[in-house]
C-alpha cells in the first residue's frame, strides 16, 4: 500500500523525456515568497544587522529565480558579487556603526500617504504592462539554452556588447581610484 | 518503485544521478557524500593531532584506544554531552544561525565535487562557479558568528576573518579563471565550467593544467593553493583565531555541539577547496598518466593500487601491533589495534574483486589526492609561524593579486599562440 503511493509519487516527480524539471511553479511561488518575506522583514526589523540578512535571504531568492529562468550563469554570479561580496561588506559596516542610536529611532515616518500612492503607482504600472504588452509574454516556455548559456553571455561581453563592457569596467576601476584618493591623506 | 531504482543502473546511463534525474541514488549520494566527509572529519582531527604531535617530537593521543585511536569518538561524546552556553547579550537568532549557515555552506560545496566521471551528486555547466560562489557564503557565517556573540574578541576575529577571505577570494578567482581558459583550448575553442567537463579537458589535452604551458599552470596552482590555505583560515594565515591574540576568534563563546558544528564545517572546507584545486589542476578522479600508459596490463596494474595501499595500511598496523608493549595491561589495547589491521585488510581483499574495484578506482584516486593535500594543511601548520595581519594583506594584495592576473594574461596569449 504505502509502496504503491511512493511509486506513484515517484513516477509522478519523474521528469519528462525532453528535461525540464526546474522550472515547476512550486518553486517559483516558494521563491517568490521567500523574496517577498524577506523583502518586508528588511523594512520591518529595527536591527540594522537582521535587516542586512534578510536581504541576503532575498537575494539568493532571486539567485534561484535567475536559475529557473534558465539563467544558471548569471545566478552564480548573483550569489558570488551579492551574497559573498557587497551583502559581506554591508554587514562589515553596519557592524562597525554603533547601533544603539538605530535601535531607539523610529523606522516609519508616518508618511502613509505618499507610500500608498508610490506603491499605486508602481502597481498600476505593472498590471498596465502586462495588460497591453501581453504580446511580449510568450504563451509557452521559450526553449531552454541552459547547456550554452554562459557561452552565450561571453559571446556577447567580448562580441557584440564589448565596448559597453570596457566602459562599465572603466568607470569601476575610476571608483576604485576615487575611494583610494579619498581614503589615503598621503599617496 | 524498483524499477525506478534498477532504471539508473543500467550500463548505458552513463551519469550523475542528478542529470539523469534520479531523486532515489542522487539521495544514496548524498547520503554517502555527508557522511563520508564527517567521516573524513574525524579521521583528519586524530591525525592532525597525531602528525602534529609527532613532528613536535611527542606522542599526541595515546590513551584512549590503542595510539589513541578512538580519541574522535570520545571527543565527540564530550562535546555532545557539554553544556551549550549562549551569552548573556547575545542575539539567539543569530547565534543559532551562525554555524548552520557555515555548515549549510560547506556541504553544498559537496554536489558538484566530482568523485568520478558518474560519480557525483550532480554535474552543472556553472559547476567551478557555483562553488566559488557558495563557499564564499562561509564567511556570512563567520561574521554572524562574530557579531552575535556581542564579545569583543569575537567581533575581532569576524572582522579580520571576512576582510582576509574577501581579499584572497580575488586572487582565488584569477587563479581559477586562468584553469578554465586553459579547458577552452579544443578545436571548438569552447571551454566549461563544469567540474566533470573540466577533468575531461585534461583527459583530452594529455596533460594534468598543473603542467599545462609550464611553469604558467604551476604559478597558478601555487596562487591557488596559498589562497586557499587563507580561505580556510589555517596555519600560517589562521589570524581570525590566532590563541595568542584573540583566545579562538571568531567562536570563542561557542561551546559544545555548536561548537563542533564550527570545526566540521571548517574541515569540510578543507576537504571542499582541495577537491577544487584537485579538479581543476591534478586530474581529478583520473589516475597518474592515464593516456601514456594505457592498456590492459597497465589498466590491471593501476586497479591494483587500492587494495595495495589497504595492505600497506594492514602491514603497518600489524607491524605497531606485534611493537606493542607486553605487559598484561595493554591486551585489550593490543587486540584492538589487530583488529583495526584486520579491518584494513579486509577492506584490501575486498577491493581485489573485479567489480567493486571497477567501480571505486576513481573515487580512490580523487581520495589519495585529497589526503596528500590534508597532510600538507597539516604539515604547513606544523611548519611556518603565524602571519602577522599587515604581511597577510601585503600578499593577498600585492603578491598573489598580480602574480594571478600576470599568469591570467600570459596564458591567455600563449592558448591564442599555440
């Protein structure tokens, strides 16, 4: 009895001939409510620090929506520069601040108002999008590109998109020098 | 149900069980992976404790079992039964969290690590990236560690820990970057990131990446393998719980099973960086010169190995066991030792059967390597003195970064050349 319900439940978890058992909606709702979860408790916990780890949570949420898009590059990516290096250094300094004074301040200002209509607005826009560009959304998955997506995306740095890549790695390295400059009295 | 099971055994899957999709033997694996890493663990802490000891001119354990051998296990039952004290101000949350994140982080690690060309938990195209990105999480968990313990020292060894695993993940990165362009040079001038992909590369070039363009693999292997050292936090670069300074660090208030949960995940570490160094520059599962000498009788000769190496281990115990001490008192310690030699030849005989060792030879290839390198993280910490904090930067940043972007350029010039 119980052997035939796991059989059942195997077969039913058994991926189909052409492979795609990432992209299940499960997923994609347990994902989406962890970002939203941690999105709310980021402006809800009083504690700079807790705040700091929920948007870790959020982030790599995103990083497992990145890779049900069929994106695992640009997830892996996600969580190296996100997670382990700019959410790192965040919590360095917000370690570093005194967080007494943040603990005692209140983190609304009562401007109930102005949010409401902001958060309107943005929503509206989003069901306006989807609502006349619904041409754009394709009916069926699009086919996935998994095996050569991190090909695809070197492709198109070093190809088609180089120049714009150089001067983005410019201005990076322009940021660098100016927190040196700024830093250091004597060079 | 079984056919579900005996699906994946068939000859022609020639897979991971996670790219066939098989959420039965990707559990088997997992399960065999976990435990043979916590396994790994307890070995590597008696024989830390005994090659340290031996080099330092003294004994280690001896007291508990013969030559101390079941010293982990005791260990183990002490820690488990210790009282777990949180501080006073700590954040519980964040304490709790602390170490599971690093445990979280270091198991992980542990999906893609190719024990051989079937056998791994899974195989993904962004396998090297995927690594580099979850072991960095690590060091979330050292920060929170630090930071919850509301302690002084603690919040100090966070601090230094994150600032010196950020800065020599960089040097890490180059190192790793300079290995997979190195894959790229096929007739299709694609290269991967997969860690199975990456062996295959080696395999197809007839040449370990350790000796690829020599001495550029080299340079970069060495770049990596004294990156990683730093990445782990072990001796000479283990600042973030140097004694003499900060008590230990970053878990000075953590006791008992926490505790212990902060010492598996930094073996486990250990074991995961090596199994990257392994892959990406000694030929992962594949064993020595496996394109020169091939053929039947080499192929023999090689499967071998294994079992030999079980009866070395047998020939050695059996060896210490007849050097035991006569006296009445140690016959229990004696026999015990016997029998820990006829285990070892037991596993010996049983890798002499065609179809067991068919099917390990890889994995004990990959499992020889990465002991060689657990011997040097213990012989290092055996050898050199502790970097002091300011010197440990100078060479994250102005050693190691350069030589790895130098070795990155020119292998870059020398692959477009060749």
């Amino acid at each position: 009895m119980i052997s035939s319900i796991i059989a059942a439940a195997l077969v039913q978890t058994r991926p189909p001939a052409d492979m795609q058992p990432v992209a299940t909606p499960f997923f994609f709702y347990m994902l989406s409510g962890l970002m939203i979860l941690g999105g709310l408790a980021v402006i809800t916990r009083k504690n700079p620090v807790h705040s700091a780890l929920a948007l870790i949570v959020t982030l790599l949420g995103q990083a497992g929506l990145y890779l049900m898009l069929y994106a695992p590059f640009v997830a892996g990516v996600q969580i190296i520069l996100y997670v382990g290096g700019i959410m790192v250094l965040f919590l360095f300094v917000i370690m570093l601040v005194n967080l007494e004074r943040t603990q005692q301040e209140k983190s609304f200002n009562k401007q109930w108002v102005i949010g409401f209509a902001a958060a309107a607005a943005l929503g509206v826009m989003f069901v306006s999008v989807y609502v006349k560009g619904r041409a754009l959304f394709p009916e069926l998955p699009v086919a996935p590109l998994e095996a050569e997506n991190t090909q695809r995306i070197g492709n198109m740095l070093y190809g088609n998109y180089m120049f714009a890549f150089e001067i983005a790695s410019l201005l990076l390295l322009v940021a660098i020098i100016g927190a040196v400059v700024m830093a250091k009295k004597r060079i | 149900m079984l056919n579900y099971i005996t699906s994946y055994l068939d000859k022609t899957v020639q897979t991971t069980p996670g790219q066939a999709g098989n959420l039965f033997w990707a559990l088997v694996y997992i399960l065999f992976v976990f435990g043979g890493v916590s396994l790994a663990v307890v070995g590597m802490n008696w024989l830390e404790r005994k090659i340290l000891a031996h080099m330092q001119i003294r004994l280690g354990p001896m007291r508990v079992g013969p030559h101390g051998l079941l010293q982990p296990i005791a260990d183990a039952i002490k820690l488990i039964l210790k009282e777990d004290i949180i501080p006073a101000n700590a954040d519980v949350a964040v304490f709790w969290l602390a170490p599971l994140i690093i445990l979280l982080a270091v198991f992980s690690v542990y999906c893609v690590v190719p024990f051989g060309p079937t056998h791994a938990i899974t195989d993904m195209n962004i396998g090297i990236l995927f690594m580099l990105g979850v072991s960095s999480l690590g060091v979330l968990g050292i920060v929170m560690a630090g930071w919850a313990s509301n302690s002084h020292y603690p919040l100090i060894g966070a601090l230094r820990s994150s600032a010196q695993m950020v800065s020599y993940e960089v040097a890490m990165g180059l190192a790793v970057v300079s290995a997979v362009l190195m894959t790229s040079l096929n007739p299709t001038g694609t290269g991967t990131l997969s860690m199975i992909g990456i062996v295959q590369a080696q395999y197809a070039q007839h040449v370990w990446f350790v000796f690829k363009f020599f001495p550029l693999g080299f340079i970069a292997f060495g770049v990596f393998a004294i990156a990683m050292v730093a990445e782990t936090n072990r001796a000479p670069f283990d600042l973030p719980e140097a004694e003499s300074e900060l008590t230990a660090g970053f878990h000075t208030e953590y006791s008992g099973l926490r505790w212990s949960l902060f010492m598996l995940g930094e073996y486990g570490a250990m074991i995961a960086v090596s199994s990257i160094a392994i892959t990406l520059w000694l030929g992962g599962w594949m064993r020595p010169f496996p394109n020169l000498l091939h053929g039947a009788a080499f192929d023999l000769a090689f499967s071998l190995f294994p079992a030999l190496t079980f009866f070395g281990l047998a020939a050695m115990t059996f060896y210490s066991t007849a050097h035991m001490p006569k006296h009445p008192f140690f016959r229990l310690q004696t026999l015990g030792l016997g029998a820990f030699g006829a285990l070892f030849a037991l596993i010996g005989f049983i890798l002499l059967i065609p179809q067991v060792f068919q099917r390990v030879q890889d994995i004990f290839w990959f499992i020889a390597k990465i002991a060689v390198f657990m011997y040097l993280f213990i012989w290092y910490r055996g050898t050199f003195p502790r970097y002091r904090f300011d010197q440990l930067m100078k060479v994250g940043w102005k050693v190691l970064l350069p030589v790895g972007l130098g070795v990155l350029v020119l292998t870059a010039i020398v692959g477009v050349m060749a």
